[in-house]
C-alpha cells in the first residue's frame, strides 16, 4: 500500500478519535448541567397544599369535555374522518 495513503488513514482516524471525544465530553457536560438544574430545581420547589391538590379534583369539567367534543366532531367532518 502507498505510504501516503497509510499516512493520511492515521491522519483520519486521529482527527476521528479526537471528534468522538469531543463529542463525548460536552455530552458528558450536558448530563451533569442538566442534573445540577434538576438539583437546583428541587431546593427551590414550593410542594402544593394538599387541598389545593383536592380541590382540583373536585372541578366540574363537563364544559371542557363537551367543547374537546364538538371539535372533534367538527374537525372529523371537515376532514371526511367521520365513521
């Protein structure tokens, strides 16, 4: 094999290695900023009350079923997806 080709195949796979370790190590970055965020995140959490939570629950949604209703009744004819 010609001596140049040889050369220019270290070449290649220097410049090779040297981008996957780039590439591993700001995607290692990444990882450790995002669980530093959720850390952080989590000191400054305020957790609900928990009638707050109850009464969520607790909320007529019959309105809000009826109109998500109505479009998808209106958006299945419009489209020919009516059954």
């Amino acid at each position: 094999m010609d001596p140049a080709v040889i050369e220019l195949l270290k070449q290649g796979g220097v410049i090779m290695a040297l981008g996957l370790g780039v590439v591993f190590s700001l995607l290692s970055v990444l990882v450790f900023a995002v669980y530093g965020m959720s850390y952080l995140a989590g000191l400054i959490e305020v957790p609900l009350p928990v009638a707050a939570i109850g009464d969520a629950a607790a909320v007529d949604d019959s309105d809000v079923v009826v109109a998500i209703t109505a479009a998808v009744h209106a958006h299945r004819n419009r489209t020919g997806l009516d059954r």
